[in-house]
C-alpha cells in the first residue's frame, strides 16, 4: 500500500520537495517548511509547534505555497492527539488558504478539510460546491466502508471474515511496515486486545506487503493481535484507504460508529470503543 503524499503528511516538509511543483518559496515560507518535520520532535513540543506554525502560516500572503504548506500541516496535525484548541487552528488555517485560493472541484485540500469536520468535530464556516462535493464523497465513501465485508487469512493461516463478527466489536486496523505512525500506535493496538478480549473485541490488522516482510515484523515485535495479508489491495480499496494508519470501530451489530483519519492514542483508541459499547 503506497498512500498518496497529501494522505501521508509527508508532502512539501522540505523546500527541496516544495519547489518540484510550485513557485520558489519566499524566505518566510521555506523558514516554514523547514519545521514541519513534527515527526522528530518530541510528543510535548509537537502541540506548541503546531500551533505556532497554524498561525505564522495564516500570516502569509495569499499563495498556492500558503495553501500547500497549510496542507501539509493539517495532515501532519492529525498524527495522535496534540488537542483540540490545536487542530482548531490548524483547521482555521486551511479554511482561511483555501478561502483565498479557491478551488472548483473536490481537490485534497477540501477532502481535509471536510475530514476534520466530519471526522475530528472540528469547526468551519467554509461554503460552497466544491466542498459539498467533497462532504458528499466523504458521505459516499462511509456508505461504502458500511457494505464493505472481506474474508483474509492471517499470519498463522485462520480466515476471517469480518461479517461473521456479528456479537463482538471489531477494529480493522490498515498499516504497513514501512509507516512510522502504524508502529506508533501498535503497542496500544496489543494493550487494547489484552484489556477487551474477554469482552468481545476482536483487532484486524491489514498489510498489503509481501507475506515475509509482514512475518519478519511481527515475529520480532510480539504483537497477538491477528494481522492480515491484503494482497492486492482489494479490501483497502472497499473502504476507500488513501493513506495509512487507518482504523474503523463496527459494534455488536456490525454498524460503523468510529474511524481514524490517522493514527491514534490509546486513549483516542478508547475513545473510539466506548462508541461500540466498550468501556
């Protein structure tokens, strides 16, 4: 599974990437670029990092480089759990570049900004057809992961099939190897197995790679929780996954209550199972 950049987070994080596509970046704007590689800081400067960036982003000129860069943040603001006063300003800032470069058509930047609402209950007044378009697809795409069943076989051979989980809560869990937030939030994955086994949570962790790469990590971490081999792709492509980590909460009664625009904390995670009745 190879996300697209935009789903990732990792687009324009350096000027040398920024410029491939765009006009050359003003000193405040490669200053910009320059720190948002959050993935290196420390969890407790990543939040105040994040919103001083929202901020001196908003400061910028109107530009197609403003728009990117507030982009890229907003894709990396989603990474865990900096606060909701942060990803407010996050949000602000994209609706406020996008505002001043307006977009005709659902483009990535108001597919994020219709998943922050949707998904992360953040606020926004933006308007018009292209982002009803975009909330209409991100509508279509719920329906579509609701319908989506799939039968795999994990590490150790047994088949799964995620309709016959009828009684029990399922988290179906997209990952790779090779995606820094997947590892991130895995230990958490196996705490959640241990706490809620007994009462009926079953985790699937899906990997589109090659059988042996996903055997070798495994083994070496110790996870229990049963990880899938998604070959092809076909079951990331029913519940429309354009990046990594992804993960989908079904309750007792296989309805979809919750899903992850990115990776999650344990207690985003336990947040999301108490919608399924897990507490």
């Amino acid at each position: 599974m190879r996300p697209s950049l935009w789903a990732t987070g990792l687009f324009l994080v350096t000027a040398t990437v920024f410029s491939q596509s765009r006009p050359s970046l003003t000193p405040e704007e490669s200053r910009i670029a320059d720190r948002l590689k959050l993935r290196q800081l420390p969890d407790a400067e990543r939040a105040r990092v994040t919103s001083e960036l929202a901020l001196e982003i908003r400061k910028l000129a109107a530009s197609g480089n403003k728009l990117q860069l507030a982009s890229s943040l907003a894709n990396l603001a989603t990474e865990g759990d900096y606060g909701r006063d942060t990803l407010q300003e996050v949000t602000t800032t994209l609706e406020q570049a996008l505002r001043e470069r307006p977009i005709n058509e659902p483009s990535p930047p108001l597919v994020q900004l219709g998943r922050l609402v949707r998904y992360e209950g953040m606020q926004s007044t933006f308007k018009g057809p292209a982002f009803d378009a975009a909330l209409a697809q991100l509508k279509a795409d719920d329906e579509a992961r609701q319908k989506a069943d799939f039968m795999l076989t994990d590490l150790r051979g047994k088949e799964w099939k995620l309709s016959e989980l009828r009684g029990k809560v399922a988290l179906v869990n997209f990952w790779a190897t090779w995606c820094p937030p997947c590892r991130k939030e895995m230990p958490d994955l196996n705490y959640l197995q241990d706490r809620f086994a007994a009462k009926g949570l079953v985790i699937l962790a899906l990997s589109d790679e090659e059988p042996d790469k996903v055997k070798s990590f495994i083994n070496s971490s110790g996870y229990t929780f049963p990880v899938l081999l998604d070959t092809g792709r076909k079951v990331a492509e029913a519940f429309r996954v354009d990046g990594i980590p992804k993960s989908f909460v079904f309750d007792r009664n296989g309805k979809l209550v919750a899903q992850s625009i990115d990776m999650r904390t344990r207690e985003q995670f336990l947040a999301m199972l108490a919608k399924a009745g897990l507490q």
